[in-house]
C-alpha cells in the first residue's frame, strides 16, 4: 500500500487497534490514502498515526509541560538567570515523574531551551545570562512521559518592554492561530505554513526558512516537516491521527539566521535583529483538529 506495507484482508482485524474487522475500520480509509499517493501527493505512513490510546498518552505529557510552562510563568521576571529557568523546568519535570526531552538528547545539555532577544532558538539556560527589563525570551519545554512526547514554548516579556517588541511578541501568537485554523483533514502541512507565514509578513516581519514544527509523539521529532517556507497544497496530506507542531520563528528583521555559536547550538538573527516564537502541538481530528499541549 501507500506506506509499503502489506494491506490486510478485508476480514483481518484491522491495524489501528480498535477490534473491529479491517473492512468496518481503515479499509476506506486506507483506499483514499492510496489513491492520494497514486496522484503523487505525500501522504503519512500508517506508522505516524496516533491511536486513542496515543492521544491520550501525549495528554499526559502534555499536562506536566504545560505544568512547567505555567510553573516558569509565575515565577519569571527581571532579575531571574535563565540557569533557574532550567532548573524549574528540570525539577517540576522530573518529580512528575517525567524527563525533560532536551536534555542530552544530541549532546544538548540542558533540561530546557531558553531564547533572548535576537536568539531565535536553542538557546542553552546559564546562570551567567541574567533577564533584564525590557528582554523578551522564548521557554521551549520539551516532556517525555511513559514514552510520550509533549512540545510547546511560550514567550515571556520580562517587565515593561517597548511597545515593538510586544507587537513582534504578539503577531507571531497570532501566526501560530492563523497556521492552527488550517488545520483539518485533508489539507496539506503546507497551508499552515502559509497562512502562519502570511501573518508574520503582512506585519512586515519574517520567518525563519532553516527551522519548522515537526511531527512528535512516540519520538521527539518525527514527519512531517512543517515549514513555514512552504505554500498551501505542499506537503504532507493531513490525516485523522497525525501530531505535530507549529512553531514558527518570526524575525523582525531578514530572516536569515547566523549558526556559527562554538557552543554548537544556539541560533541567532544573523542581522542581529529581534526575533519571537510560539509552538503548539496539535493532533488532526476525524473533524478538525485539537490542541494537545500549548
Ligand atoms: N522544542 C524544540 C524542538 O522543537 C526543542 C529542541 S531541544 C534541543 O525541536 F535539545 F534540540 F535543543
Ligand atoms: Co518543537
């Protein structure tokens, strides 16, 4: 079939788990994805396609990041190190009984991504880097619970900050909502990325070409790619049962990027321009979609 799997009989119980016989299940299902795939377009593997029983996993984990989002909330401000942000995060995440996703995952070493100002992402927590009023910073937190992966950040502005910074903060919110109203059944990867790009241009911003959302959820990053470059039919079909996130990182200058950092990791605005972003994770819906962890 489309996936290069061997299809089931129409008898067979069927592949997503549920009991029922093939025929009453996926197999009209699996009969559009294959007529998708013969007309050239993408479409996912079974294999990327979350059960019930998945969803309700990635909830889970989702539960203990968006914990230790609102946990990072209630205590960030002017005068706190990006290090205690890291150490928040690792222990909120740990006495949950749960692992920060970053940390050592390819030599990344700490428990969270913490973003200032021009940084556009990847920015590695230090009790050296002190937030100041005015600074705006991205918390990226990543959770693995039972083997399922949560992915969301926010943007924090610390203190008063001018009233450009709080626009650049605030457009790419609402370039996430514009790439997550695309999201339904059927559609394509590449409408997010176009409607959520649009928002951020129409502002008279950028977005970052190098970096997207990715799927997630029984890894941390899984197919699709979701890029904020591409345009609306391009990508991915979108099917009932595919995660993945919207994470677009809007530049208020060019939007290219500079990656030369010795430490390996931290990316930043190569023009040195300010740079935002948001991510949500998100599952489509047999009708549309659901946020799983904001
Ligand atoms: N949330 C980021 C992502 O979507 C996390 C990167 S973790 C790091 O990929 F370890 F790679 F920094
Ligand atoms: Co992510």
């Amino acid at each position: 079939m489309y996936d290069g799997e061997a299809q089931p009989a129409r008898n067979d119980g069927c592949w997503c788990g549920s009991g029922k016989k093939y025929k009453k299940c996926h197999l009209s299902f699996d009969e559009r994805l294959q007529a998708l795939a013969d007309q050239g377009l993408e479409v996912p593997s079974r294999s990327l396609l979350k059960s019930a029983a998945d969803i309700e996993g990635i909830k889970r984990s989702a539960a203990v990041n968006v914990g230790a989002l609102d946990y990072v909330a209630e205590r960030i401000g002017p005068d706190t190190t990006t290090g205690e942000i890291d150490r928040w995060v690792h222990d909120y995440t740990v006495e949950r009984g749960a692992i920060p996703a970053p940390l050592d995952y390819e030599g990344f070493p700490k428990s969270v991504c913490t973003s200032v100002n021009e940084v556009v992402c990847h920015g590695i927590p230090s009790d050296d880097e002190v937030l100041c009023e005015g600074d705006i910073v991205n918390v990226d937190c990543s959770t693995i619970l039972d083997g399922y992966y949560s992915d969301s950040s926010r943007m924090f502005c610390i203190g008063e900050v001018d009233a450009e910074r709080e626009r650049l903060v605030q457009v790419t919110k609402e370039s996430v909502e514009a790439g997550l109203a695309q999201v339904k059944p059927w559609g394509f990867v590449g409408d997010v990325g176009q409607a959520a790009r649009e928002v951020a241009e129409r502002a008279g911003y950028s977005v970052v070409r190098e970096f997207g959302g990715h799927g997630i959820g029984l890894d941390f990053h899984e197919d699709p790619f979701v890029s904020f470059a591409a345009n609306a039919g391009e990508g991915m079909v979108l099917v009932p049962g595919l995660v993945f996130t919207i994470e677009p990182m809007v530049n208020a200058g060019q939007p290219d990027i500079d990656m030369s950092d010795s430490n390996g990791w931290t990316v930043r605005t190569a023009d040195g321009s300010l740079t935002a972003q948001w991510e949500i994770q998100v599952a489509v819906t047999e009708d549309g979609c659901e946020v799983l962890c904001w």
